[in-house]
C-alpha cells in the first residue's frame, strides 16, 4: 500500500487481491501503524448479472468485467478494445516541498504504459492526480484514445450522498446547487472548448449533513480550462466515485507510436471543517501552490467598459485616468475598442495595432500619462477569436477552427483562432509581446467570448480531434512565454465574464473576471460561488453605474460586495457627481485598509442567502476581523439582532475599530455574536462592515 498524507489528510492506495490498483482510504489523516489495518477489498466479485465494484479502482478501464463509466478507454490496432493493465513499476521521488509517487501499470499484451502520478505538498491538502499515457513501441501502430481521465475518486461508504456544484450561465456564473447524488450517473462537462460558464469543474460531496462548519466532505477539481468532464457515479450498492479529465465524449485522439500523452490535473481535497473548512483548505492550495504572485496585494481598478463601451479615445480615456488616480485607483485598464477597426463587435478582432483615430502616436503616450499619474496601466486583449472582417482573416482564413465544406458559424461576428497550430501561436506571441513592449503595458485582461464549434483543423487529418486539448495548451503556452518574457506583467483571466475560471488558469494569470453581471445583489450569489474554491484575491470585483448609484445607500451596498474580492471601479467617472466622487474615494481608502485582510485572511462564509436575506462574509488573520453584513431587504430584519463569527481565538479580546467601547472576547463574537441590528442603516440595500482587532 502507498499512503500520502498532507497535515490533515491521508490517501491510500494498495492493489487488491486480484492486482486492481484500488483506493483503500481517503479521508483523517491516520497514524501509519494504523494503515497497515486497514481492510483490502477482496477483488472484482461479479455475480452473474451484477456489477462488479470497479469504484474502488484508480482509474477503471474499458475492459474485463467493467461495465461503468470507463476513465480509460483505448482501441489498439485491428479494433481491439478492452485494456488489461498490471502494476509494473513504482517510483517514489522527493520535490522540492512535495512528494511524488508514480505508479506504472501496463497492458499485459499492447505496448501501452499507463503512468499514474500523484503529489502532496507540505503546504496544502491538495492530493493532485495525473495520468500518462505511453506507446511504447516507436514501431508499432497508433493507438486510439477515446477517454483519458487523470484520476477516479471513491467517496468512502456513508448512508447517503449529497453533491454541491456550481453551476449557471453566462450573467448568472457559480450558482451553487446542492442535492442528492442520484444512482446512475451525473455528469456535468464543457463541451464549448473552455472551461465554461454552465459549470465549474468541480463536485463536493458529503453525507447530506455537512454544514457551513461542520462535518466532513470530499471535494474533487479539474486544473483544466478547455473542455472537459465530471462524472459522479452512484451504485445501486451505495457506493459512489467521482471520475474526471480534459476533453468530452465522442473525441478520440490518436496515441502515436512512441508518442505520449500527459492529462492535465484532478485535485482532491478533504475536510472535516465543513464547506467552510473545505474552501478555505482551496484557498490555502491556491496561495501556497498555484498563483504565480500569492502575496502581492491586488490593486484597485478602474476599467470603462460598462461605462462606455467600444465608445473611446485617448482625450476620453486620459479624463477618466485622471480621474480614476484622484480617487485612488491603482491601475488604469482600457477594454476592448481601442485597436484597428473595431468601434463595434462586428469588425477588427485578430487586427491588433492601435486605432489611429483613436490613438494617433499609439498607446506610449498614453501609458506614460497612466503612469505619471502613479498607476499601471493594462489593456484588453482577446488573442483566441477573429470577426471575419479583419485583415487577419482576409489573409488567413485557415488559421480558424473549421472543417471544410461546413459553415462557418459565428458568435458575437466571430470566430476561434485555433491555438494548437504553431503558425498560430508564433504570431499571438509576436504582437503580444510587441505590444507589452511597445504599450509599456503592465496587465493584460485576456478575454476569449466564442465557444467551439466546426471544431476542426483539416491539415491535420485523422489526429485533427487534438485540438481540444491543444489549443488550451496553446493558450497556456503563449501566456507562460508571455509571463517569461515581461516577468512583471499580471493578467485576468476573462472568457465573457466568468467563463474561464479553474486551476490550470490561474497557474498562469493572477485575477479573474468573475461575471459581467455587476449588479450588487445577483453578483452576490455568483461571488458565494466563485468563493467554495477560489480565494478572494483573485476574484475582480467593480462597482458599475447601475441604475441605483446615484442612490447613496444601495451604492454603498455594492461597494461592500465589490470590497469582499479585489476592488474595482467601472463606471463613468466623467459623469458622476461629487458624492459619487466622494463615496468612491472614502471607499477606496477602506478598502486599502483592510484589503491584505481580504485578499490574504482566512474567508469565513456566515450564513445567510448571499444577495437574498441577510448574510455576511468575514476575514480572519491573528490580528484583524473585517466582517461584512448585507441586508438587501428591510423586510429581512434579522430575527437575531448579531452575526454569529468564526475563526476566532475564544480567549482574546477583540475591539471594534470603529467602536472602541465594544471590546468582548473572541468566545462572545462567536456564540453570542457581533450586534448588527444598530451598525446596519435603516432601510432597504443595508450593509456595513465591520473591524475589529484583537487588543489582548
Ligand atoms: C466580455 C467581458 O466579460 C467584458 O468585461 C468586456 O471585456 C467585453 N467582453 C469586451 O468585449
């Protein structure tokens, strides 16, 4: 048995008595005296007509007697199906601040390597999963891949099952949905070509009691931004297994003698803490081992998109510069609108020089003023899409996804450059990183707002399907040579809002955009989403012109909501009046205040509907407590007059910042709770925050 634990963790994996590499334990972390008595399962026992419990397998093959979703599905030559795999090697090996455990197996006949790699690092409870595949004769034939999961994931025998996801849509991203995981299968994927806004790729699962701090659930990631697929399976013998990787069905990939291929990660994490516990172990995971710069403070923004739109110019965008300085924004982003011909959606996508109406000696100027005023300065880019009418595409017209003989279909008058052509990506690295260069650019916000479709690459002929995989790889490619090349550069993830959102991604970007929808309260829910797996420092959040902002109280509502992620501003400064003036410049100044509490504390979600009854949010680190609380109703009086805290040390004193006669113990806060029926404004659209300091 191989056990790999993380501090609260342990995973087990042994063979069975029929030589199945099969998942013994995951859950508390054991002593390893301990594992030793843990209970092998016997083997397949299959009774005629039943099923066998290949749930309990790393990763079960199509093959032998298996009849569930397989996570490894290979054809060899002469249409030969059904994989016979044995264990034939392990190698242990010491990283640096982790530990990696590769298993071999290989089929007892075909020349195919089948490589499952695991890792635990010191610092987080992630245990991470990837597979390689390998043909290993350089003279035999290509094997067809038809599914290459990195990992299946058996939740350990409980009374009952329940899923939480996230699912939603373009303007409605993260919605968290929890229920009962049905028998049968529940899959949930992308087949768009990126991560997606119908669902995030993730599942937890508990036993149905699991609260926001209590209880224990397993919860399973893809670090992956193309598409792919999730499959919870639920046995009619109440055993349930979550299995998952890159690409959806009905893609085969062909596996060239020799040649290899590397499936992105599946992550999992388990805590005993609840969906609490779980999040904040997520976000401990995406500080320690996967952001690029955790600890770097992330800057206020202002952006004019919603403001005005493809509507720009350099006189208008330097107004709004200045503007945006004087109230203390610290990086100035111009959106889409500001190159060749595109003053609207329909034209100059793929076209990337700077209008010369709008921009007449080119972005320099323009970003030495952003800087003279004492901000970065950032632009928008969608390097993946191309309206057809672009000089790109007059000259390139193969360089789109397409399949010949088939429309062309468009999408917001575009259509997807395809990322897995090395032609391809030479020249988004080209102008990319001319422009970085020649722009003196600091952030990039990289967009991408055209799903797949004629998803084909003809100069590929028959192994042409690879592009699902490679164009992400491609995306990832261009952006770490990117990051290589101007090692100061940041860059948000965008895809239409929130729909490139997942562990591969933010490897390599530093925010991201997390919903085009910025109305206060519908962006409340999406932020409870975004937040049961990724921390708050990379969630960009803006407070917009909606149509309440002139509306002091529900203004201040959404800077509250906005100033639980990274702080930005998006509206028309140029149009606003000195209150609005005013109330962004006080709120920007709190937010620098308690922003490294924010982006770097732990995250406490305390109850409540996000966006529909009264709830709150705080962040916790030894010394400092800033608690949000959001009442969107005034019908929504809160039956408690307090909000229950947590996180707290119960024996420490704790003062609020602004109330310096209210001193109570950690111990008080959290049972008998922070009062808010007098801090929170009478009225609909109430919030307020909270800071309190521990003081002894
Ligand atoms: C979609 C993004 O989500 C918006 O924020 C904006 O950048 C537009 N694209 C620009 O076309």
């Amino acid at each position: 048995m191989w056990h790999l634990t993380t501090t609260r963790t342990s995973y087990v994996v042994g063979l069975d008595q029929g030589g199945r590499l099969v998942q013994v334990y995951w859950g508390q972390r054991l002593a390893p005296q301990d594992v030793q008595q843990l209970p092998r399962t016997a083997g397949p026992i299959v009774p005629p007509y039943g099923l066998p419990l290949e749930v309990e397998e790393q990763l079960p093959v199509d093959g032998g007697l298996r009849w569930g979703p397989a996570s490894l599905q290979v054809t060899f030559p002469g249409g030969v199906r059904s994989l016979e795999p044995v264990l034939v090697g392990e190698r242990i090996e010491q990283e640096k601040d982790a530990a990696r455990l590769d298993l071999t197996m290989a089929d007892v006949r075909f020349p195919l390597e089948v490589v499952l790699h695991y890792r635990v690092r010191e610092a987080s409870e992630v245990i991470e999963r990837w597979v390689t595949l390998r043909h290993t004769d350089p003279e035999g034939e290509t094997f067809e891949i038809s599914r290459a999961d990195a990992g299946s994931w058996l939740i350990p025998p409980m009374a009952d099952y329940r899923y939480s996801v996230a699912s939603g849509g373009y303007y409605a991203e993260g919605q968290v949905r929890r229920g009962i995981v049905p028998e049968g299968e529940y899959t949930l994927s992308s087949r768009t070509g990126i991560t997606g806004h119908h669902s995030n790729p993730w599942t937890m699962i508990d036993d149905g009691t699991a609260t926001e701090g209590r209880g224990e659930v397993w919860s399973v990631a893809l670090a992956w931004s193309g598409s792919w697929r999730l499959t919870t399976q639920r046995r009619h013998q109440n055993r349930v297994a979550v299995s998952g990787g890159f690409g959806h069905e009905g893609l085969t990939l062909p596996l060239a003698p020799g040649g290899e291929l590397t499936t992105p990660s599946i992550l999992g994490l388990h805590s005993a803490e609840g969906f609490g516990g779980v999040s904040r172990a997520w976000h401990a995971h995406a500080r320690t081992s996967v952001l690029p710069h955790p600890d770097e403070i992330r800057p206020v923004v202002y952006n004019s998109w919603e403001a005005v739109g493809f509507d720009l110019n350099q006189d208008q965008q330097t107004a709004l510069a200045r503007q945006a300085a004087e109230l203390g924004a610290e990086l100035f982003v111009i959106d889409d609108g500001w190159f060749s011909t595109r003053t609207h959606d329909r034209a100059g996508l793929g076209d990337w020089w700077p209008n010369p109406a709008r921009f007449p000696n080119g972005l320099a100027p323009f970003a030495r003023e952003v800087h003279r005023l004492g901000m970065a300065f950032g632009i928008w880019v969608e390097p993946e899409a191309v309206n057809p009418d672009s000089d790109l595409y007059r000259t390139n017209p193969h360089w789109v996804l397409h399949h010949p003989d088939r429309q062309r279909d468009e999408l917001r008058s575009q259509l997807v450059l395809n990322f897995a052509r090395e032609d391809v990506r030479m020249w988004a690295l080209g102008w990319l990183n001319a422009l970085v260069a020649d722009g003196e650019i600091d952030f990039l916000k990289w967009d991408m707002n055209r799903a797949f479709t004629q998803a084909g690459w003809p100069e590929d002929g028959e192994g042409q399907n690879r592009l699902w995989i490679e164009h992400t790889r491609g995306v990832y490619h261009v952006i770490d040579r990117l990051r290589a090349r101007h090692p100061r550069l940041r860059i948000e993830s965008c895809a239409g809002g929130g729909g490139r959102l997942d562990y591969g991604i933010l490897e390599r970007t530093d925010q991201v955009w997390t919903s085009d929808d910025t109305v206060a309260h519908y962006r409340q829910s999406i932020q409870h989403g975004f937040s049961q797996l990724y921390p708050a420092c990379v969630m960009s959040a803006w407070v917009t012109d909606q149509p309440y902002s002139t509306d002091p109280q529900r203004n201040q509502y959404a800077y509250h909501v906005a100033m639980a992620g990274a702080l930005g501003i998006g509206g028309d400064l140029n149009a606003w009046n000195d209150r609005q003036r005013e109330q962004a410049r006080e709120n920007i100044a709190v937010y620098k205040a308690v922003r490294v509490l924010v982006q770097q504390g732990e995250q406490y979600r305390l109850g409540g509907q996000p966006g529909e009854s009264l709830s709150a949010i705080a962040y916790v680190d030894n010394e400092d407590v800033a608690v949000f609380v959001y009442r969107p109703r005034v019908e929504l009086r809160p039956h408690a007059p307090s909000v229950l805290l947590a996180g707290l040390d119960p024996d420490a004193v704790y003062t609020d910042l602004d109330r310096p006669g209210f001193a109570v113990s950690g111990r008080f806060l959290m049972t008998a709770g922070v009062p808010v029926h007098d801090r929170l404004p009478s009225g609909d659209w109430s919030s307020t925050l909270i800071r309190l300091r521990r003081t002894g």
